[in-house]
C-alpha cells in the first residue's frame, strides 16, 4: 500500500512499505537510498522523497514526461463551426505545476479519436481520423512514432493497422482501445462503429501490426488499462453497459468478466489512467448522453466491481463534468486535459482547456490547480515516458 501523501510520515512507514530492503532489523534512514523518490547517497528527506511512494512495480510504459496529441475543435450542428482537426503534439513534465509546455513536433497527419502504445522511451499514435471539410470523415490506419527523450519536429512511420471495421472497403480505427505492457501494445476494437478486431504490435520494432484475433462482440469507445500481466477493457460500444472484461497479454483472445462499474454514469467515451495496481475510469456521459465528474477505481490484479475514488472538481468548489478528454500519469500523479465540461450538451462552446491533477496514492478529488496554455481539445490522446 503506498505511503500517505501528506501528513506525518515515520521510520515505520517507510521500514512497512519497503520491507526486505534494508540491511538490518534496525531501522536505518541511510537502508533506503534509491528508494521512493530518494537519492542514490547523500541526504534524505522523509516528506519530499517518501510521500506518495510505493514499493509497488513501477510501469515501464509510464514516466513524467507527458505528451497530448491530436484532437479537434467540436461542433455537433450546422450552426457551430466545423470539426477542426490537430496534429499538434504537447509536452509537459506531469510532476510540475509550472505553466511550462514544449512543442513536442506535429503527427503526420491530422488525427481525432485515436490512442497510443508506449514501452516507456517510444511513444506510437495510431488510427483515428481527420476531415478536409469539416464534416467528412477520412480514416487512418496509419501510426507515427518518436521518443520521449527528443521528439522529432515530424514524427516517423511506424506502419499500418491490417484488419479492422470495413467501411466502404476501407478499414477505420477511429474510438480503439489500446493496452501496452512495456513490451507490446493491443489495441482493442475502434472501427468505423463496430469493431472487433485485435491487433498487436511490438513497441521497439516498426512494421504493420499483426492480427491477433477478434473480440466476441464489436466495441468503440472504450476504456483500456493495462498492468505487467493484464489487460482491463471497460466496454464502450454497447451502449450503457457497466461491463469491465479482462485477458493476459499471453493470450490477447481468451477474456474473462471482471466485473461491473459501479457508478451509475455507465457510457463509454472515457478514459483511464493506471500505475500497475489500480485503474481508474473518468470522463464518461450519463444516460442522457452528458458529461460526468465521477472518478471510479479498480484494483488491476483482482476482480469485483468499481469502487468511488472521487471527482473532478474546482479549487473554488464543486464539481467539473467531463467526457472525451484525456490523460497521462507518471505513476505517482494523473493529469487530465480538455473535453465536453457541460451536463447540458456538447458543442464548441463547452469545450475545455482546464487541466486537472490528482495524487494515485489514496482517495480524493481531482482539482484543477494545474496552469495551461494548450488550446481547448476533445477526442485526443494522452501518453507518458521518460
């Protein structure tokens, strides 16, 4: 169980958390440099280097340099102005309040409602769609690919989706799912509406994807979390489902039930963020097809229904709904961007740039304490690594 992230913390803490990594029975500070957030050698502080910490496997797909990709301007009417598509890529050290973002270069082409795969170093963003009209929808089925460390001004070809929903005798991978184990990346369903299709690609090669198989029913819009073993898939494409569905990265065809959401807010169009142990679900609609503020956990490594974690909210008080957004984490904190933040419809004006934060290590509620210059975005995407 991770350390408090605020409060008292005592040699106890610290000694229950990291048990077996010391040199003694004695408690000695000095036993746990390069421990939690501590140094290698010299002084440690037990709030600044131990809060939030936890001897837990930490993700080799995360880290704390973040990327937002892609995404679109939004208008649902003939009266709003039409979808404008990105290919904008946005960085930001997610431990870090400072209104500080980099241009992390451009896509190779302009994406909506598409996902990414990271092993940690190598980000690739595949799938979605663009419109040169502003109305019509083209597909891709392409992926594009950079490191972390230096993002390059154009991002490189990785290669193509081979399988899918076909539309008019073209694949779509618009709305998928995507799983990274540090290793491989699945990405899960998306299609023109309905897809089924798996397909799996190895994060530190290029090349097309490799068609793993199909799921056992069609789904678009859903969420997708992964530990080291496991992938989560919370169902989107059926409408109001409350079903989470499992499988093993060693057997991406074999799923099983994981349970159900508990929230009452079912629909899909959210996002999910994990560190390994748990999983959480935020930016969805309710029954009425609007945005929700509820942000619901699960423990990645079992099964059982969601529990409540908290909500997006304001500094000033009350809570923010939010759907369509999108997110990254390090590990130890999340941010979430953008999105619809109306309960009473989506169009260009309810449309967000509000930046929200939380801290994985316990309960509590997203505020928007977070400084940003990125312009307002729906449908994009969220990755991190080092």
């Amino acid at each position: 169980m991770p350390i408090d992230g605020s409060g008292e913390i005592q040699l106890s803490d610290i000694y229950n958390e990291f048990t077996g990594t010391h040199s003694s029975q004695e408690i000695q500070l000095s036993d746990y440099h390069d421990e939690g957030n501590a140094p290698a050698s010299g002084e440690i502080q037990l709030a600044a280097d131990f809060y939030g910490t936890s001897s837990a496997y930490d993700p080799p797909w995360q880290g704390n340099t973040g990327f937002f990709f892609g995404g679109q301007r939004y208008g649902n009417t003939n009266a709003n102005p039409p979808h404008v598509v990105r290919n904008a890529v946005h960085q930001h050290s997610i431990s870090s309040n400072a209104n500080a973002w980099a241009d992390a270069g451009d896509l190779n082409e302009n994406r909506t409602r598409t996902k990414a795969g990271s092993n940690g170093t190598r980000i690739v963003v595949g799938g979605g769609v663009e419109t040169t009209n502003g109305w019509q929808w083209t597909p891709h089925i392409s992926m594009d690919y950079t490191s972390f460390a230096s993002p390059a001004s154009t991002w490189s070809d990785f290669g193509d989706f081979v399988a899918g929903d076909e539309s008019g005798g073209v694949y779509w991978k618009a709305y998928p799912t995507v799983h990274s184990n540090g290793t491989v990346a699945v990405w899960t369903g998306g299609g023109g509406w309905n897809g089924d299709a798996i397909e799996t690609i190895t994060v530190s090669t290029t090349g097309n994807a490799t068609d793993s198989g199909d799921m056992a029913y069609k789904g678009w819009n859903a969420a997708g979390s992964s530990g080291s073993t496991r992938a989560i898939y919370k169902k989107g494409g059926t409408w109001w489902s409350t079903e989470i569905e499992y499988f093993a990265f060693s057997s991406v065809t074999s799923w099983s039930d994981f349970g159900d959401m508990a929230s009452s807010y079912k629909n899909g169009r959210h996002e999910c963020i994990e560190d390994d142990t748990r999983a959480w679900f935020m930016g969805r609609y309710n029954s009425s097809g609007y945005s929700t503020s509820e942000i619901d956990y699960i423990t990645v490594a079992s099964t059982g229904d969601s529990s409540s974690w908290g909500d997006l909210r304001l500094n000033s008080g009350g809570t923010v709904p939010r759907s369509d957004c999108a997110t990254m984490a390090n590990g130890t904190r999340a941010v979430v961007h953008g999105g619809f933040s109306s309960n009473t419809g989506q169009t260009i004006g309810n449309i967000t740039s509000t930046m929200h934060n939380f801290t994985l290590a316990s309960t509590g509620n997203a505020l928007d304490d977070f400084a940003q210059t990125i312009e307002a975005l729906v449908e994009h995407g969220g990755a991190s690594g080092t």
